[in-house]
C-alpha cells in the first residue's frame, strides 16, 4: 500500500509540475461545456417566414400577427404571389412559406372552416419538420386548420421535461463526453510517457507489480475526473438550470463505473500504442467517436440498423447517458437504473482485465 501511494503521489507531482496541463485539466472541460451546452442543442426558433396574404382583411392579418408573435417564427418577405416562394426557399431565405388564399375571411364569417397552404423547406429536415409542426400548432390555435374537427379533444402533457427543452436533454450528455474524453485521454497517455521519456525501466526494476503501477497509473486520473465532475455540477445546475431531480449519491454510483470503463479504455490505448500521438490517435478515432454516435447522444439508437443497435451494447457511454438523463431529468433511483450499473460495472471488469493482460504482455 506504501508502494502504491507513493506511485500515486508521483504522479500527481507529475502533474502539476506541467504548468500547461493544469488548465488543460480543470478550466478546458468548463469552456467545452458552456460552449456545446448552448452548441448542441436541437430547439429551433426563429424560423425565417415568408408569407402570401391574398386576402388582405383583418382576418388575415391577424393570422399573421399569430405567427410573428410567436418566439417560433421571423417574419422575412410579404409577396403578392406564390410563385415568389420558389426562389425564396431554393436560396434559404425562407424556411416556412404562408398562403392565405382569397377567400380566407369570408370562409370564417360563413362559418365554414378556412384552408391556408404552409410550404416547408426539407433540404433541412429538423427546421423544416419542427417549423412545420410550430406552423400547424399556430393554425390550431387560431382556429384555421384544415379538415375536420377531431372527434375527441386532445390535451397533451409532456412528462419530465414540459416545455420541450432540448437543453435539458442534451446537457447531461455533454458532461458525459467530457468526463469521458478527460479521463480516457489522460489515461491513454500515461504509459506511453513513461516510454517515451525512458522511466518505464526504471518502474520496472522496482518491488511495485504491474498492478501496482496500473493502479498507481489511473488512481490520480480517476481523482482527476472526480474534481472534473464536482467542478462541471455547477455549471450545468446553477448556469444551464438543468434541474437534478435524482440525488447526489446515485449520480456518483454511477460514475463510478463509468470512470472506471473509460479509464481501462485509457489503458488499453497505451499499450497499443507506442507514441502519445499514436495514443492520442487511437483514443479519438477507435474509441472515442465510435462511443459518441452509437450512444443514443446524437442519434436515436432505435432508429440505426439492427447488427448497429447490438454494437451499442458495449458502448459504456451508452448507459451512462441513459443513466444522467434518468437522474436529471427524471429523478430515478437505483431499481430503475440498475441495468444500466451493471452493464457499465460489467465492461469495465472486462476492459480492465483484457488491458491488464494487455499491460502483461507488452511487459514481457
């Protein structure tokens, strides 16, 4: 035990003897999460409008009125004819296209249910399917949708998340990734050092065991992404106000082995590689990226081919998203996120044995 602190120890004094680290370490993840906080976020406002009042009455009018005083849309052109949407939705000055046509208040005055014609751009399919459904949900409330009344009233409620922030959802992603890239950066790196600079013999000929040096390796790179974590909470509660419905102690339950995959992962890395380029390489390019579209992050798992939503089962950043999300947003415990606990508990036994063996060999 002696033997390992004190490895520990020196790697720590490693640490802060690099004075271009430190902010590397504990300011960098803060300016990566404040910028993908606001960056990564799938709400969209302000949709570019381009309207065609054929009709010309205060009804119309008013119509429009509608949708300008929505935070939704941006008014952008009035034209006097449909054929001048083409060019406004082929050059992208428009995304949403308005026609009222001419009869549009007497329709409403005869008590009969007016038609208006809504154009959307799908060159981008988020803007122009979420401002298509902004537009329907203005027409609904002014009472201008086309067809037929439902015959039941429908009255949505949103669970967990009501006023649909995509901040919310996305934010406890971004600690994800961040956690992630620190520590499995750091890690991958740590072995490669030391045969780089020519000490990895001198270890070698010391009374620590390999598992020493490995746990004397990730011990401070583990404490490391502790102080990243603590430092990264008040940023996404008190800056985003991304509420943390779920507690404290689950939120470190399940980090735990999520730091604890990412850091066998680190240490796999550096026993493939036998440059910190090569490790900085591999890390991103085989097993960072990789982890970030096939965790659900970006894209929903649901919707990727069957033979990739089998691949995601040994993403760990998969289950620890699910398990920030569930946390924050949703305030569940342990009997709900158990499977997610154990199928990171699960990898990072498995990650640290096959690095292990890994470490064993390339000593031998």
């Amino acid at each position: 035990m002696r033997s390992l602190l004190q490895m520990v120890a020196k790697e720590l004094r490693q640490l802060r003897r690099d004075p271009k680290i430190l902010p590397v370490l504990f300011i960098a993840p803060i300016v990566q999460l404040l910028i993908l906080g606001y960056a990564a976020t799938t709400d969209v406002r302000q949709v570019e409008l381009a309207v065609c009042d054929l009709d010309h009455t205060p009804a119309s009018r008013q119509l429009v009125e509608r949708f300008t005083a929505s935070t939704y849309f941006r008014l952008v052109a009035k034209v006097d004819s449909q054929d001048a949407f083409d060019a406004l939705l082929e050059s992208g000055v428009a995304r949403i296209a308005l026609t009222i046509p001419a009869d549009f208040a007497a329709q409403r005055v005869a008590g009969r249910q007016a038609t208006v014609q809504i154009l959307a751009d799908g060159s981008d399919a988020m803007v122009g399917t979420l401002g298509l459904g902004y537009a329907v949900g203005v027409l609904q409330s002014a009472g201008a949708a086309a067809g037929p009344e439902p015959p039941l009233q429908l009255k949505p409620h949103v669970l967990y998340n009501p006023d649909m922030v995509s901040r919310y959802f996305m934010v406890p992603g971004v600690l994800a990734l961040i956690v992630m890239i620190m520590t499995m950066t750091l890690s991958s790196m740590a072995i490669v050092r030391e045969s780089e600079i020519g000490t990895m013999e001198q270890l070698l000929v010391t009374p620590l065991k390999p598992s020493h040096i490995i746990a004397g390796k990730l011990i401070p790179y583990a404490l490391v992404g502790a102080i990243e974590m603590l430092t990264a909470l008040p940023v996404v509660l008190f800056w985003f106000r991304v509420p943390l419905r779920g507690s404290f102690v689950m939120l470190a339950l399940v980090t735990v082995p999520y730091m604890l995959c990412m850091l066998g992962l680190g240490l796999l890395v550096s026993t493939l590689a036998r440059t910190q380029q090569q490790a900085m390489m591999i890390a991103t390019f085989v097993f960072m990226m990789p982890q970030i579209y096939l965790s659900g992050f970006i894209f929903p798992i649901q919707n990727m081919p069957t033979v990739f939503q089998w691949a995601t089962r040994v993403v760990p950043l998969r289950y620890y998203v699910t398990s920030l999300r569930g946390i924050f947003l949703k305030g569940v415990g342990l009997d709900v996120l158990w499977p997610q606990a154990l199928a990171m508990l699960g990898l990072a036994m498995v990650i640290l044995v096959f690095a292990r063996l890994r470490f064993r060999k390339q000593l031998g």
